[in-house]
C-alpha cells in the first residue's frame, strides 16, 4: 500500500498508528520514516520522541508484540532517527508536511547500511541500546545527517 502523501491522508494514517487500528504489514521502515517526519516537522524533536517512544510500544502491543529487553520498541534506533530527521529539518525548512516526509523517505529510505556506519552489530543490539540511549561508537551521527 502507498505512504499518505497528503495532509489528510498523513493525518489518517497518524491516527490508525496512534489508535492501534493501523494494520501491522503497514508498519514498514518507510513508514516508521514518514511518522517521525511528521512529528519532528510538527514538535520538535524533544516531542517528537516522546511520541514516538509513546506510539510504538503501544502500537506493538496493539497488534500482539511486546516490548521487551530483547524484542519490540528500541530506544536508541528510535532516538537516533529522531536525531537524524531533526537534522534534515533543519536542512530544508521551511517545508510542508507532506513534502518533508516524502523528502525524509526519499533521503533515508535507500541508506541501507546507515546504523551500521555508526554502531557497532553488538553495541546496538544489545539490551542497554534498546533500553536507553547510547551515543554512536564508530561515527557520529552528524556524518549521516550531512550527506546528500
């Protein structure tokens, strides 16, 4: 199914994924893109955390997942993204909505191996990252936002 590109149809898809009405084979990387976009252009990314911690766990829940020390939400993939979407903000402000987040997707989306440029495979999977934050152990995440 497309991503919402309008502003009805991003504030659509917000609710479903906030009310837990969102079918799960809907929740890709794309859209995990599209839903922090939409937060940080509309809270900043200090809310926009929040929201995201907030909105995905109960959204994992919503469709049978836990939130565990080993599956579900994680802190630091979700804080870095937040971090990484902010810094694109900045970028490319001002910009609607809807074109931020197809600018977000478009720009992240293909960066396949962008975790892997700064975390070490056991650092970020590890039990402490997906409970907390940790910082980057081999680039910080600057580098990433600065590509184009």
């Amino acid at each position: 199914m497309p991503l919402p590109s309008t502003e009805a149809e991003i504030d659509a898809f917000l609710a479903a994924f906030e009310g837990g009405t969102l079918p799960k084979a809907e929740w890709t990387h794309a859209a995990h893109l599209l839903t922090g976009a939409c937060y940080v252009h509309a809270l900043g990314a200090e809310a926009a955390t929040v929201a995201m911690r907030t909105h995905v766990r109960k959204f994992n829940e919503s469709v049978g997942g836990r939130n565990t020390h080993t599956s579900g939400y994680h802190e630091t993939i979700t804080i870095a993204w937040i971090k990484l979407l902010d810094a694109l903000w900045q970028r490319v402000q001002p910009m609607e909505r809807p074109a931020f987040a197809a600018h977000a997707i478009a720009f992240y989306a293909p960066k396949k191996d962008l975790f892997a440029r700064h975390y070490d495979f056991d650092l970020l999977q590890s039990t402490p990252a997906r409970l907390g934050w940790i910082e980057p152990n081999l680039a910080p995440l600057e580098t990433s936002a600065l590509i184009d």
